[in-house]
C-alpha cells in the first residue's frame, strides 16, 4: 500500500463529467498563430501524442478500475476515462484539416501509436505478480504525465499572449477547454496511483520515462511538421527558438517547465497544490466548443 498520503490544499471536489464538444476548422489556418510556424507546430504535436495516448490511459484506466476499493475514486476515475475519451477524439479530428492543407502526420502518428500500442501495450504476461506490477507501472507513468497536462492546462489558461498574437480561437478554444478538463480532473491519475500503489521510487522513475519520453516524442514531432510543412523556406526548428517563444509568452517558459519538476517529486507535491479549479470551471462554462459550437 501507500507510502505517504498528501492531503488537497483545498476539499473542493468537483464531479467530473465528459462534455460534447464541436469545433468547425473550415477556417482555421495552416499556421494558426499568424505568421510563426514554430510555435504553431509545437502546440501541434498535441495532435499527434494526445489521440494514441490518451486512448491508452483509458486502455490502461479501464484495467484499473476493479483494484478500486473507494467508491468516490472509482466515480472520478470513471469520469476521468469519459473525458479522455473525448480528449482524443478532439484532437484526432484536427489531423483530416491538416491532410487538406498539404500536411500529412500519419508518418509521425504510426510511430506514435506503436509507442503506446505495443512498447506500452498489455505485454504477454503471466497472471499475478508479473501482471499487476506491469499495471501499476503504467498508472505511475499517467500520473506523471498527468502532471504535464495540468502544468499546460493551467499555462494555456493564462497564456493571454496568444490572444494578443491573434491565435485562431477556434484552436484556442480545443486548447483550453482541454486544458480546462485537465486542471478540473488533476489530482485523479495521482490520487489512483497513489491508492493502488503510492511507492516513491516508483514515482521517481517513472516520471523519469515519462519525461524523458515526453521531450523526445516533442522534439521529434515538431521536426517532422517543420520538415513537412509544404509552405516553409526555413524548415529549422531548436531548443534555442522554443526558449525565445516561452520567454514571449507564445510557448510554456523553460524555466517555469524546470521548476515544476522537483515540484512533482516532493513528497510533499498533491496535484491541487497546481492550477485553478475556479478558472477552469468558469472556461468550460464560457467555452463555444463545449457549449454546442459557434
Ligand atoms: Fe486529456
Ligand atoms: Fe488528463
């Protein structure tokens, strides 16, 4: 069972439920934050990593869910899979507007799915034992992925600069009624690890994988839509541009990205410590893509 049990900074708990949503890309641009294609790119690859991942944690999720023994849990955990669900449907539904504008990610997609298919599949394994550990491996990555979805959640929420840029706002709000649904359901993939399982070194180095493989599959992703972006003459992309657009306010700065990594591996660290709930409850409200389109 578990080591240490963090306690929420606050008992607000809010009943998760998956919203319809709709969006229409009829007018979406190729390069949606006008004139650089960089950051449009790197906000982007969500497209790509977010439709075969987030079907996996509700693969993963669904196996969980009879080790559940707390009621409210399981009712947050069934939640959690709903909007997921819906998550990945949103972003799959992006890739058909690319294709049209001469950009065709199914190279990129079909290495991504792999990655969670097979390398984080369900593996041949015996039952007991083996099984289970193999289980709660893959619940200690999604928590620790979660921690990432939250941590853009909140900073697209505030990222008022895109605004400010003129980012499409049909692409804004995908962003950010996603990144609302991930600052509302934070603390669940931390809370379930922490009920089936909770040992620290297990969060330690799977946070590790998690993060490693997260800067990897990015950088790769941005590379393979700047080198295939039909319209660019400067196909380059580098750690140095993603630097200069956080520091705009256009990307998550790398300095705020470095310091929310000893933050998750406090013992301390509880998801609701992050993020606004108030803020994203007050976006779902006023969302047009959750609210039945424009
Ligand atoms: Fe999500
Ligand atoms: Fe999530």
């Amino acid at each position: 069972m578990s080591n240490t049990q963090p306690a929420p900074v606050a008992s607000e708990h809010v009943e998760l439920k998956a919203r319809k949503v709709s969006f229409d890309w009829e007018e979406t641009p190729l390069h949606w934050v006008p004139g650089d294609p960089f950051t449009t790119h790197t906000i982007n690859v969500l497209h790509l990593l977010l439709p075969a991942g987030e079907r996996w944690f509700v693969h993963v999720y669904q196996q969980a869910l009879p080790y559940i023994t707390d009621d409210r849990l399981r009712a947050d955990v069934i939640g959690f899979i709903g909007q997921e669900a819906i998550h990945s449907q949103a972003h799959d539904d992006v890739l058909p507007h690319l294709r049209e504008q001469g950009l065709d990610p199914t190279p990129y997609t079909a290495q991504v799915d792999w990655f969670f298919e097979k390398l984080l599949g369900d593996r041949t394994l015996p039952p007991g034992r083996p099984r289970r550990w193999w289980l709660l491996e893959r619940v200690a990555l999604i928590a620790a992925i979660e921690h990432y979805t939250a941590f853009l959640g909140n900073w697209v929420l505030n990222a008022d600069e895109l605004d400010r840029v003129g980012a499409d706002p049909t692409m804004l709000d995908l962003l950010r009624w996603h990144g609302a649904e991930e600052v509302e359901h934070r603390s669940v993939a931390f809370e379930l690890f922490m009920h089936l399982d909770g040992g620290y070194r297990r969060r330690a180095r799977t946070w590790a994988l998690a993060f490693s493989a997260l800067v990897f599959l990015w950088q790769r992703g941005v590379r393979f839509f700047m080198e295939n972006d039909p319209t660019l003459l400067e196909r380059k992309a580098s750690f140095g541009q993603f630097v200069r657009k956080g520091r705009q306010g256009v990307l998550p700065s790398t300095p705020d990205m470095l310091r929310s990594i000893p933050r998750y591996l406090s013992r301390a660290y509880h998801p609701s410590q992050e993020g606004d709930t108030a803020q994203a409850m007050a976006y779902l409200a006023s969302s047009p893509g959750a609210n039945g389109g424009r």
